[in-house]
C-alpha cells in the first residue's frame, strides 16, 4: 500500500469517529431533555436516574415518585428521531 492510501483511510476513520461521538452525545442529551415530558405524562418525579447501554440501545434506569409517594423503578428508552418512549415498569 502506498502512504497516500493510509493517509486517505486514516483521516476517514478519523471523521467517522468523530461524527459518531458526535451523535451518540446528541443522542443521550436529546433523551435528557425529553424526561421533564415524560414526567408529566407518566404523573410522577424522577428520584434517580442511570443511563445504560443494554443490547446496543440506550437505556435508562429510573427510580419515580408519584403524587401518593409510592414509589417504582422502570426502564426507559427515547427513539432518536420521534422522541416516543418505550416504558418498562417493574
């Protein structure tokens, strides 16, 4: 191979690693802002929250509060483009 080639396909896989960075941050912070929605929607106030990677989908873990003080743990996934959630309840 001559080194233009291994330039080239070195400055490809930087780009593409970066866009991917990238995305995968918009990703996590677009789900973030969807919560306060989702709040209101499901009548209840996130206590805790933890983000996890579970079959190569973001998936987070949360611990929700309603009006009564009851308390239950669920797992929740935004889509990316439509912003629809996908709920678990335990």
């Amino acid at each position: 191979m001559n080194n233009n080639f291994r330039a080239y396909v070195a400055f490809l896989a930087s780009v593409l690693m970066i866009f991917f960075t990238y995305w995968g941050c918009q990703r996590i912070l677009k789900s973030a802002a969807d919560f306060p929605k989702w709040e209101s929607r499901n009548n209840c106030r996130i206590i805790h929250k933890e983000y996890s990677m579970f079959w190569r989908r973001g998936w987070h873990r949360v611990m929700v509060e309603d009006s009564s003080g009851n308390r239950q743990s669920a797992w929740v996934r935004f889509s990316f483009f439509t912003g629809k959630d996908t709920t678990v309840w335990d």
